[in-house]
C-alpha cells in the first residue's frame, strides 16, 4: 500500500492512526499543500485523486480517497481491532459523530477555504482566525453535547475502546488548539483526548512525528 499524505492534515492524520491502530505501516509519498502553488493541484496528483485533496491510498490495483471511506476500508480487510461497534444502533451513532467532524467541521477549516476568503475575498489574517474559531468551536460545542448522551460508556467517545469517532476528533482537536479554539467549555473531549493520545497510535500518528513535519 502506499499512502499519499502531508503531516498537518486531520484527514491524513485519521487514517494514520487507523494504520495504526491495525497494525499496518503503508509506504508514504508527502504531498505538501503549499510547496509549488499545492502538489495536491498539480496532474500528477489529480490522477490519484481528481478532488485535489489528501489523502489517497493506493493498493490491491486501486486508489482509494476519502479518509472516512479508506478507513472503513480497512476495517473491513482487517477487521482487528474493530473500529466500528457491532450494534447498529451504536455504529450509526459513531458514523454521526464522525461525521459531524468530517462533513460539518473539518471543511470549513480546509485550506482552500481559508485562501479563497484570503486572495479572493480579501480578509486578512485575523478574519480567518476568527472563521475557523468559530466554526470548530460550534461544531466541537456540538460534538461534547452528543457525547454527554454517552457519559458514563468508558474512556472513549463510544465505549471502552478507540474507534471512528475517536479517530477523528484528535486531529480536529488538534487542528482546533492550532487555530486557537477555547476547549474550557469541552472537559469531555479533553479527557478523551488525552485517553487517546497516552496511546503509541495516537502518538505515533501525531503531526509532529511525521517524516515531513515542518514542527
Ligand atoms: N473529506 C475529505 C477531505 C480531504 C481534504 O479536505 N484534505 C485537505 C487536507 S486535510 C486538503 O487536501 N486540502 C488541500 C486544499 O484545500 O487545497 C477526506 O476526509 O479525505
């Protein structure tokens, strides 16, 4: 398999803690988001994934893209540890919460977002701050309100376990402590966090302890 990523992304970031968590270590190929205008722009990347955007995960004769789509992917073909709880209910519950991130969240904060409202738009620095604060703090605020519904299930968003969910609320609470999000208001999220990160698969897939981390 090889994965093409950029170390500050939350979708890549996902998907490494999944390789992670799975036991699996993918080739890697960095694709860096602003070296040459975007490699993520240039042909050669478009061929893998025609949206432009990381990651993708070539392999079996395929690329994947989507990091919510490569993931459940690879619960599928490794299905230890299990991502996804066996309940319907509770999966359906966990895919609400990931999505809550990956579709509602983590697209407002995207880069191409935030250099439209730059170039084109004309805001400076401090209205692009101010536009990702708000958008990851509403959309955090609503992610520790669906989890109060789960007090008391464990150290994880979803049980005693990581999973999906968890897979994608590290990266978007880190991307929220980079842009300057208050997380006071979010003890919840916080201690699952930090639950998360006290293990190798979170650590490991942390930003910094990427081969092409700028850090
Ligand atoms: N929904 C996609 C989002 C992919 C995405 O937006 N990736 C960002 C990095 S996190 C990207 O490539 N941005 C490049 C750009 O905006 O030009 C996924 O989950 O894979």
């Amino acid at each position: 398999m090889i994965f093409h990523g950029y170390f500050r992304s939350s979708s890549a970031y996902r998907c490494r803690i999944a390789f992670n968590l799975k036991g699996l270590s993918p080739e890697f190929v960095p694709v860096h988001l602003r070296r040459n205008g975007g490699e993520q722009k240039q042909e050669a990347y478009k061929a893998l994934n025609p949206q432009g955007l990381v990651p993708a995960l070539e392999g079996d004769g395929s690329v994947l893209t989507q990091s919510l789509a490569i993931i459940e992917w690879l619960d599928e073909t490794y299905p230890t540890p299990a991502l996804l709880p066996a309940d319907s209910i509770q999966r359906a519950k966990v895919r609400a919460f990931a999505l809550a991130i990956a579709c509602d969240i983590h697209p407002l904060q995207n880069l191409r977002v935030l250099d439209y409202l730059k170039n084109d738009l004309g805001h400076d620095q401090s209205v692009l701050d101010n536009w990702c604060r708000r958008w990851i703090g509403d959309g955090l605020a609503a992610c520790e309100a669906l989890l109060e519904r789960e007090a008391g299930h464990g150290d994880f968003c979803f049980g005693d376990a990581p999973g999906l969910a968890d897979i994608c609320l590290v990266p978007q609470m880190f991307s929220a402590t980079r842009f300057g999000v208050d997380l006071s208001k979010l003890p919840r999220l916080q201690a699952i966090q930090a639950a998360c990160e006290a293990l190798p698969a979170f650590a490991d897939a942390h930003p910094v302890r990427q081969p092409d981390s700028e850090a």
